[in-house]
C-alpha cells in the first residue's frame, strides 16, 4: 500500500508523535488532503527520498522512525514555497521544522553533509536562505 493511500486509525491520530509534531508545528495534519500542490512546487523535490506531501502522511500515520531517517526533512531549505501553495493553508515548512527538531532531540543528525564540507567558493556563492537554513539544521 502506497503512503498516500493508507488508511487512518485513530490510535495512529492519537498517537504521542503526532501529538507532539502538531503542538510543535502548531499545524492541523489532518487538514492535508494530499493534493500534492507542496511537492509540485517545491525547488528541492528532486533531492528528497520523500517528497513534501509524502511527509505529512507519513506524520498524519504517526509513522516517525521512516520520517525522522529520511533526508528530505534535512534537504528542505525552509523556502515556504510549499506554505504559500498549499490550499488548506498547512505550514508544511514549519513541520518539517517540528521533525528536525524533534530528530535532533534524539540524537539524529544530517548524516551526509555539514556545512565545513561545503567548499567556501560555494558558500560564498550560496544564497542567504540556504545558509541560513543550513546554520539552523547543523548546529545544535
Ligand atoms: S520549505 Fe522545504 S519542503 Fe517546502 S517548498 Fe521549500 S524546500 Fe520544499
Ligand atoms: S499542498 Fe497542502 S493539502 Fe496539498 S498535499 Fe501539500 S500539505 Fe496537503
């Protein structure tokens, strides 16, 4: 069964996890219905092993450990693309926040990149929004 087709209980909406990403977030996951429009606009889509949508399922299921070890909560670049496109008005950035937070809190980091590996002629080039984004996510 695919991500966006499996089904809801309500031990799932009840569940710690999603409690806690939805208090965090201050965002209703259930508001999402999967229309897609987030990932449809969002500039790192490509680079993600989940794409945005897929992540608010997979939080709506309660289904934390696939979320909190993949990389597209760390491949967001916190642009809000995905805010401002999103009809029902779901802070999709701000609960991808909520999940960094959250894998940080348990001792997750990005496994695959931190900014010393950037080489500087590149971050020097790199928009103010990726290093921002990128200070927020690497250190904590
Ligand atoms: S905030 Fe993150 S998920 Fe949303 S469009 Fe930007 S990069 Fe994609
Ligand atoms: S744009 Fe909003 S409603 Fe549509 S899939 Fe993304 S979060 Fe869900």
């Amino acid at each position: 069964m695919s991500i966006t087709t499996a089904r809801i209980s309500s031990a799932q909406l009840k569940s710690a996890f999603v409690a806690k990403v939805q208090k965090n977030s201050d965002q209703k996951l259930l508001a999402c219905y999967q229309c897609g429009k987030c990932s449809a606009g969002c500039p790192m889509a490509a680079h993600m092993d989940i794409l945005p949508n897929q992540i608010i399922r997979l939080a709506q299921l309660g289904m934390h450990e696939r979320l909190l070890a993949s990389n597209a909560i760390w491949t967001c670049v916190s642009c809000m693309t995905c805010n401002t496109r999103c009809p029902k008005n779901v802070h999709i950035a701000e609960v991808i926040e909520s999940l960094r937070d959250i894998a940080m809190r348990n001792g997750r980091r990005h496994e695959h990149l931190t900014i010393g590996d950037v080489p500087a002629e590149t971050r020097a080039e790199l928009p103010p929004i990726a290093m921002i984004s990128a200070m927020r996510k690497l250190t904590s």
